[in-house]
C-alpha cells in the first residue's frame, strides 16, 4: 500500500523514480491498482519528472478515463498536454512513441464518441520511425484506425491496416488485440475460414492457448480479447462445443460483481450475447428454447440495467429484443408477447443511424433473425438490411 509521506515521497509527492514504477504498475496491475497508481502518479510535480514521463502519464491516465467510461476528460487532458508542447520541441525516438500512444488513445477515445472519421485523421499526424517503441505505437493507432473503417463499413481499410503491421515471427501482447480485430472484419465479410487461420497462426506464434484456458493468462486483457474473437469464428463456423467451451471460461473468470473498466464490462456483455447465439441456434425443443429466453432475459438485466453497457436505443440492443421475441415464440409454441418487437421497431424504424458495436450481431446474428419468419413486416425487414448496410 502507498503511503504518501513515506520513502519515495518528497512533501506528499511521488519521487521520479516512483513516478515511473507506477506508470509500469499501471499496465501490468488489476484494474483497481491501475486507477489508484495513476491517481497517486499524478501527484507529481510536472517539473520534478521527464518529459517523456509526463507524456507517458498523460497516456496512461486518459486510458484510465478511456475505460471508465469518460472520454471527454480523456480528450481534454491530451489535448491540453499537447498544447504545451513547443512546436521546435525535437522528438526522441521514445517521446515520438509516446506521442503515437496519445494519438491512438485519440482515436479510441473518438470511436466512443462514434466520430469515426476523426479516429482515423487523427492517427495519420504521426510519423512512425523503426524503433522498438515506435513501431509497437504504431500497432496501436492502426488498429484503432481499422476499427473506426470497420465502422464506418470500409472493411477493406480494416483488413490491410492491420496486415500491414503483423509481424509473421513475433507477436506482442498489443498485437493480440491487432489480431483480434483483423478476425472479427474476416467475419464481417463471411470469410471465416480465413478469420480461424489468422487466430490459430498468430496465437501458435505467440505460445498462446485458444482451447486449454489456464487463469493466468486470461489475467492479460489482450488475451481475453483474443479469445472472444476465436469463440465467435468458432460460432460463426458451427463448432458451438469449442466456443462455449471458452465462452464459459471466461464467464468464470468474470464472475459476479462490479467491474472498474467499462471495458471488461463489455467484454462481459459480448460473452453472453455469444454464449445465448449459441443456446438460440442450437435450439430444438421446448427446454432448450426456455433456456435460450432465459439467456436473452438475463443478457438484457446485466447489459442494460446493470452496466449499461448496451444503449437501449442502439441497434445491438434492438437485435437482443429480436432474439428474445422469436426465443419466447418458439417456446410458447405460441404468439409471444410482443413488446420486444415493438421495442425493436421503434430503434430499426426510428430516422437514427447507429451502429452495431458488438462483432457477432451484425456479422452472423442478422441474416440469422433476417432469415426467420416471426412477424417481422417487410419495413422492418427492409430497415435492418439497410441498417446493417450502414454499419
């Protein structure tokens, strides 16, 4: 425990060197840990460290803010740390990477704002060189970069960017994410086939297990993210025994209780949207159909009254009602209730462009409920096509 007028602390402030080992403790330490150093690292006196570590700390705490869910303040203190930058300033090697970080949290921090287009410009004003560094920087404005295509439907951009910075000999933890990403466009475009390859190569390379799940490897964010996008090939590919296999991993591994990230609270929600895709399509008969409302029900408490982590006018939540109406239907054996489709009516049709923000739902949920034939009247229909188009 920190204790701030203890060794290390000159007057209540964090000393260079202490400075700098919170900074470290921030990436590697749980998600309580990473808020409280960051929030004792910012004690500091900006003149008493680096310049280099006072970028670092500026990055690392609008990550902090970023999952949190505040990315205005993110924005606001990168943008305010940049403006103290004089133009002449020389770029080390290691502060140009830095620079490239805040950038990328730019970005990330604009594709939660859904502006999209301003995640992409944003990456393109740095420069990238060849150090170690720069060029894992340079993974991460990329792969923001190609999510933002990813929204914005330019799934070509979300392919090459991406492919332009894995290394076919070394992956690092960030290039997890890079990969993760690249597999879930593969899926966008239906080439799934492609999108399982790119997974099993890239996890082989890094010594990474995609079936035998051990506790502290899903300690890495990187690697959980990892997993989500091989449990969803998987789905998408029919193997439904190997996705819920790691699907229930990491459910375990979530748990019940409060999550410090918003991040880790939609890894959650893409958990169990996976796992209730896989009870509704598997579904055969009357308990297995119970089953399945029971996982829409229970998706929709902890995705919308518990987290909010799903809007209840966004379009992935509109699908969720879908589901759970046509889950309900097929186990009354009967017409269901239909508020869910009226409260999905009301997002598709209303004059409102979203986006789907979970991989599966637009990837191989909506030709799924597209394909089905529970009431939906042919402007629905025509509506969720288009709004998948849009995405």
């Amino acid at each position: 425990m920190l204790v701030e007028n203890s060794v290390g602390f000159i007057d209540g402030c964090p000393t260079p060197v202490i400075v700098r080992a919170l900074l470290q403790a921030s990436k590697f330490a749980d998600n309580c840990w990473k808020i409280r150093s960051i929030q004792v690292a910012s004690i500091a006196r900006p003149g008493d460290i680096p310049i280099s570590d006072q970028a670092y700390l500026v990055y690392r705490h609008s990550f902090v803010l970023r999952c949190t869910g505040q990315p205005d303040r993110a924005l606001f203190i990168i943008g305010k740390f940049l403006d103290t930058l004089p133009f002449s300033y020389t770029l080390s090697p290691l502060l140009n990477a830095i620079y490239g970080l805040l950038l990328s949290s730019l970005s990330w921090a604009y594709i939660s704002q859904r502006k999209f287009t301003d995640a992409i410009s944003v990456g393109s004003q740095w420069i990238p060189g060849v150090s170690l560094y720069e060029t894992r920087a340079e993974q991460k404005i990329v792969t923001a970069r190609a999510i933002a295509h990813r929204h914005l439907g330019r799934l070509d951009h979300a392919i090459r960017d991406p492919k332009s910075v894995l290394s076919a000999s070394t992956i690092s933890r960030a290039q997890l994410y890079t990969v993760a990403s690249l597999s879930d466009v593969y899926c966008e475009k239906q080439q799934f086939r492609l999108a399982y390859d790119v997974l099993e190569a890239n996890a082989k390379t890094s010594g990474l297990s995609l079936t035998n799940v051990d506790v502290i490897p899903l300690q890495d964010t990187y690697y959980r993210t990892l997993l989500l996008s091989f449990s969803h090939v998987c789905s998408c590919l029919g193997m439904y025994v190997e996705s819920d296999a790691v699907l229930l991993r990491l459910k375990e591994y979530f748990g019940p209780g409060p999550f410090a990230t918003t991040n880790d609270q939609q890894r959650l929600v893409r958990t169990l949207v996976l796992l209730a895709q896989n009870q509704h399509r598997q579904a055969t008969d009357l308990i297995q159909w119970h089953c399945a409302v029971d996982s829409w029900h229970n998706l929709i408490h902890i995705a919308i009254y518990e987290y909010q982590s799903v809007s209840k006018s966004g379009w992935d939540y509109a699908l969720i009602c879908l589901s759970l109406h046509h889950a309900r239907r097929m186990a009354m054996k009967e017409k269901a209730d239909d508020r869910w489709l009226r409260k999905a009516s009301e997002i598709f049709l209303a004059p409102v462009e979203d986006h789907f923000w979970i991989p599966s739902m637009l990837s191989n949920w909506v030709s799924y409920i597209l394909d089905q034939d529970f009431g939906l009247s042919a402007e629905l229909r025509s509506r969720i096509m288009v709004c998948a188009r849009l995405s």
